[in-house]
C-alpha cells in the first residue's frame, strides 16, 4: 500500500515512511491510496478473534512493508490483559437495558489503559511499532511534543523504556490537572523529559512549530512527533469500531450507530474509515462542547475555524479545539479523494476563510456520508453526569458524558447506540465531584499519586532554550552510553 498526501502529493512511500515523518512536504496529511473494502459476511468471520488478532486483519492491507508475522506479533504485544486491565482490551458495557427491539444504549470502555483515557489505544501501538521500525532502519527518534494533559501521557506511558526514542513533553507551567501532573511527572525513566513551560498551552505548542521549522536542527536531532494527524494512530483507533461491533453480535450487515467526542476529529475519522471499509454503520455521531466548530459545519455546512484566543476552556478540556486537524482527510474522502480541491480549502482555512459546502454536491455527500452532530454544555454534563450514575449505576467522565447525552438524541428504534468512552472519570475528577457530590473511584495504581516524586523541569517560553535543553540533554544520554 502506498501513500498520498490529501494535497495531491503523489509518493510518500510506504506505512513506515508515513510513521516516522508528520505533515506531508505539501502540508496536507499522509491517506493509503485506496481503501480496501470488506463485505458484510468477511467481516462476520472476525467474530471471536482476538483483540489483537482482529487488529492485524483491519491494518494488515495498510501495512505492506512489515512481514505479516512481525506485525502480528507487534499487535499481540500491544493489545494485552497486562496493559489494558481487562482480557476483552475494550469492553463493552450496556446502559440500561437493550430494548426488545434490539436497540439500546452502549459504552465502549476504551479508557482502562496505562494513562486511563482512550488515546492509549493507538499510543501503545506506536510505542511497539516505533521501536520495531526504528530497530530495522538504525535510527532514532526524539518526539518533541505539546500537552495539555492526555496525549503527553499516553506518549509517555507508550514510549518507557523504548531504547531508541526519547520524549521531549512540554506542558504549561501549572496548568493540568493535579492528577494528570502526576501522572505525568511521577515517571522516571531516562528517556522521558517532562518540560513545564512558563506559558499556557498555545505557548507550548508554538514553540513545538518553532523547532520544527529549523529543519537543520530538526534534521539533526531526529526530531519526531506522536501527534494526532498520525496516520498510525488513526488506523489502530479503527479497529475498536470493528470490535464493538462484533461484539454486539448483529447478524451480518445489520447497522450500529456510534456517538464519538470529538476535538481533533481523530476517534471519529476512524470512525468513518472503518465505515468505508465495509463496517456497517449507520449514523457516527460528532459530539462537542462549547468549542462547535464542528457542529457549526455539520448542522450548517460551512466550516470556519477559530483562532486559539477564541477557544474557550471548557469541563471537557481535551476537546477544546478550535481547528480540527483531521478533518481534512475527511473532506480528502468526501470529494472521492480530489485533492486540487482539497488544496484550496485548505488555502482558505490557512488564511483564515471559511469553507462554505451548502448548495455543493459535497455537502450531498456529507450529509451520505453518516455524520451528523451536537454540542454540549457544562450544564448539560453535570446533568448527564449525574444522571447516568443515577439510572444506570456508573460514573462517567465529562467528555463521555458530552458523548452520551448527543447519542442519546439521536437514538433510533431497533439500532444500537454505541457510545465511546474516552476517560476514566479519575481523570477529571473535579467535574465528576461537582456533578455528584463524591469523588470517582481510582484505580488501585494510581492511589495517592500526588505524593509521589515529580521529575520535571521549568523553562522559560523562548525557541533557544528549548534548543538548548534538548541538546544538552541528548549530549548528556549520550556520555552515558
Ligand atoms: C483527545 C480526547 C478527545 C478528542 O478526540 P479527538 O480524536 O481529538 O477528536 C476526547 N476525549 C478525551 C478524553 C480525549 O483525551
């Protein structure tokens, strides 16, 4: 399989070469040339695989430059009891009772990962396949990164110990959560540098772009990034939409619906390409907070994105975006893969234009194409909070709730509505107090992790430092080899 860029850059070789590097050189985003498709009964015949196993079917015709064997053995190394607390890896748990229709109200737990939210489940992969890549080229990689609380982590956790990749995570200076500083800053190895930089989150992410754009440096400190335009990470988020499906056990070709909280638009891209594998899903719900710019086009088929000082911190934090980066594949796919036109939406979305679909044959196609949305509000996550734990006896986090309260809208008779679950409510759980006047269970692992030991380091908010630090840093690893 080879790769495309969403921009009409033709060869950007192979799965490996896609891995390793970020944007393609014409700033669009690495997509396989053809999407293969499964019918309804092969997909049928994935029934009581693995989770491992039925992750090597879904990615095995992206990936044709590791041998089968390998990549078998990398996916069985990543999806384990060990890693993800539960022998199914994404359980999935009704809400209520399934209607004798069929239908019903689902949580696909996808949060019992290392860092307990559901970027874990792609990070681990990247974290196997990296090592493996990096292994056969003789290379090495310094991720350097931006957070504001769940990526850093799952990098982290996904990157510990790998031999040839070291970690480079800024965060702003004071900014996270209590428990995900922790989580965050309680880990040790020597491969993992957790920068707080004096600055709030845009800061950090700036100066992230600021390195990348100093290709010597660049070049010669193998810098790399882990974010979420990954293709890698996009593929291995498929293929729990696969499972859950499976699970359900639906005779072949029978629709589930699937509601998804949406920032980066990465989940529910997935979401859309295991749809056009062949997945027969009905509706995929985007599900937003405050910050709608996606429910905007999806409800008015014009998107329009919003600079960084108009995007408002919300309860759900992790989908406070206001330009959703992988949303150009999904408009890439949407005009049958015509990237001349998806080039100049991009050059308007750039210059800060929007892009209007209305009375367009795209905006028929979109509107074929399964996703519809909602927004949510503080007020309504509380009351969705609440009112879950209330009926139904379980607890969920804030970005969940988002998620459950817009699927539920869309609820239709006989169809099944299956509901992503993207963080434990430990994570956040400040919100989940404020919503039920107690404090959510934490895994026994993460007991007491405020007093554990942090290792971080504060740095000012300036390009020459970070260069610095990072320099220093690998010169340092290096005397000690
Ligand atoms: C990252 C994240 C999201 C948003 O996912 P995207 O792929 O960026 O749309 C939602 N909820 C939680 C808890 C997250 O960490």
């Amino acid at each position: 399989m080879k790769y495309v860029s969403t921009r009409g850059m033709q060869d950007l070789g192979s799965f490996s070469d896609v891995l390793l590097s970020g944007l393609a050189p014409d700033g669009g985003l690495a997509m396989p040339e053809s999407i293969p498709t499964f019918t309804p009964a092969q997909i049928g015949a994935w029934r009581g695989l693995s989770y491992a196993d039925l992750a090597f079917e879904v990615m095995r015709p992206f990936i044709s430059d590791i041998p089968e064997d390998d990549l078998r053995r990398l996916l069985r190394a990543t999806y384990t009891e060990e890693a993800f607390h539960s022998e199914a890896i994404t359980p999935l748990t009704p809400l209520g009772d399934a209607g004798p229709d069929g239908g019903g109200l689902f949580l696909l737990e996808l949060s019992n990962g290392p860092s307990l939210a559901f970027k874990d489940m792609a990070m681990q992969f990247l974290g196997q396949v990296f090592e493996y890549v990096l292994e056969r080229r003789d290379e090495h990689l310094n991720i350097l990164g931006a957070t504001s609380g769940d990526t850093g982590s799952a990098a982290e956790y996904a990157m510990l110990g790998k031999a040839r990749v070291n970690v480079f995570m800024l965060s702003p200076h004071g900014r996270m959560s209590a428990f995900q500083q922790a989580q965050m800053f309680s880990l040790h190895d020597d491969n993992i540098f957790n920068i707080a930089l004096e600055g709030v989150f845009d800061d950090c992410q700036d100066l992230v772009k600021a390195v990348n754009a100093d290709a010597e440096f660049k070049a010669r400190y193998d810098i790399g990034a882990v974010n979420s335009i990954n293709w890698a990470r996009v593929l291995a988020q498929a293929v729990y939409y696969f499972r859950a499906y499976l699970t359900l056990n639906l005779p072949d070709g029978q629709e589930a619906d699937f509601s998804v909280p949406s920032g980066n638009f990465g989940n529910v891209f997935a979401g859309y390409l295991a749809r056009s594998m062949g997945l027969p899903v009905g509706q995929l719900i985007v599900a937003t907070n405050e910050n709608d710019v996606l429910n905007d086009f999806f409800t008015g088929g014009v998107y329009h994105v919003r600079p960084a000082e108009q995007v408002a911190m919300t309860s759900s934090p992790s989908m406070d975006i206001g330009k959703a980066s992988n949303f150009e594949r999904y408009l890439y796919l949407i005009t049958g893969s015509d990237a001349p036109q998806t080039h100049g939406w991009w050059q308007d979305v750039g210059e800060g234009r929007p892009v209007d679909l209305r009375g367009t044959p795209h905006w028929d196609a979109v509107q074929a194409s399964g996703l519809k949305s909602g927004r949510s509000t503080h007020t309504d996550r509380l009351n969705t909070i609440r009112r879950v734990d209330r009926e139904h006896g379980r607890l969920i986090d804030p970005h969940t709730a988002d998620g459950v309260l817009i699927g539920e809208r869309y609820q239709r008779p006989g169809v099944p509505m299956i509901c992503l679950e993207t963080a434990l409510p430990a994570k956040f759980e400040e919100t989940v107090q404020e919503a039920v006047g107690r404090l959510p269970e934490r895994p026994a692992r993460f007991e007491g992790i405020e007093g554990a030991p942090k290792r971080f380091e504060v740095l000012p908010n300036d390009v020459q430092t970070l260069k610095d630090f990072i320099t220093a840093k690998l010169a340092g690893k290096l005397a000690t080899i």
